[in-house]
C-alpha cells in the first residue's frame, strides 16, 4: 500500500493560507499572504530536501496545483522542481481545469474513494502539499499516513486553518520534530487512533 503523506505550512494560531506570498490566496480578504518567507533557515531546506529527496506523486487541489504550474515548470533545478516536474499529479478539482502542467490526472468522481483506490496501487509514496480543502477531505477519509506540521512562531487571527471547524476528533502521535534556528517547529506525526479523554479530579 502506498502512503500518504502532507506537508503544511501552519502560524501557531493554525492558519495555512498563503505561507508563500500575497498572490497564493487572497480570498476572504486576506492580506498576509508571504508569512512563512522571512523564517527560511539550512536546517528547514535539509528537511525539506528529505521530504522531497525521494520518488512521490503529487496529490494536489486545484487552487494549489495552478499555483505549483505557474511556477516549478520554469524554475531552476537548483530550487528543486525537477522532483516536482517528474512527479506525477493528481489533481482534485469539481470542474475541469486545464493541466498542462504534466504528468497530470484529473480525479474523477468521490475524490476521497479515488485517492484510497490508488493508495491501494504500486508506486511511491504520494505527498499532499497546500491544498486545504483537499486535506479536510482526506481527513475525513482517514487516508492520511502521516502530517508534517511546520508551525512557524506567527499569530494571524483569520484566514484558512488546517483543523477548521468540523474537523473530525483524533490522536496523533510525534514521531520526529526539530526545531530551525528561525523557531519553526517542525513535527512529524502519524494517526494513533480515537481521542480519548480524561479527567485529573
């Protein structure tokens, strides 16, 4: 079975919209987009580099493959698009975009049973990158393997949050985390089953 695998930029406050720059999403009227930019450090291009250094598949929302291909096609192999361009993307999307930005698959019909079909395949791992609307979905599917959570030392107050509203109640387990010179806290966990409460009275 393949894995399946996010990477999220997050503010300790657990908003995910627009890390990388105002033009990524500015919907709902937000004006902080770019504010993952100034915390960049070696140790978080290493982990990246360990994220990105091995086979994977792209499984991407639509929002944030078009922001992917007006990029990674045209950048330096040096910034790592090669494993980006080479991978193979399957895109979630209700309409029927345009994916000239290749290998790309438009998944058909329930996204969540379309994403568990091809976990069930042989090939890499496949990793989840952005894509928020995509991530609820996959959660509420019980599909994902594995979060790398990077919580960057900001407090925005609005915008798009990865455990928004309805999220479904869930243990996670830490696995590995570092923490870069900038205080990016970078974790790693996996699904460790149903919330369980308790009481210290």
């Amino acid at each position: 079975m393949r894995k399946l695998i996010t990477t999220t930029f997050l503010t300790l406050d657990g908003v995910m919209q627009a890390p990388g720059g105002p033009q990524e999403d500015d919907s709902g009227g937000f004006t902080y987009g770019g504010w993952s930019v100034n915390f960049w450090d070696d140790a978080m291009g290493t982990a990246m580099g360990q994220i990105m250094g091995k086979p994977f598949d792209l499984v991407l929302g639509r929002r944030t493959y078009e922001i992917f291909a007006s990029y990674w096609p045209n950048a330096p192999e040096e910034a790592g698009a090669k494993p980006l361009n080479d991978a193979t993307k399957y895109v979630a999307s209700h309409g029927q975009p345009s994916l000239d930005w290749g290998p790309s698959v438009l998944l058909e019909g329930d996204v969540a049973e379309a994403v568990n079909a091809l976990k069930q395949g042989d090939g890499p791992e496949m990793q989840v990158h952005g894509s928020g609307n995509l991530i609820q979905t996959l959660m509420r599917g019980n599909l994902i393997d594995e979060y790398h959570l990077w919580v960057f030392p900001v407090v925005i107050g609005s915008g798009k949050r990865l455990f928004a509203d309805g999220a479904i109640p869930a243990a996670l387990k830490l696995v590995d985390s570092q923490v870069a010179s900038t205080g990016v806290f970078i974790g790693t966990y996996e699904p460790a089953g149903e919330l369980v409460t308790g009481s210290f009275a």
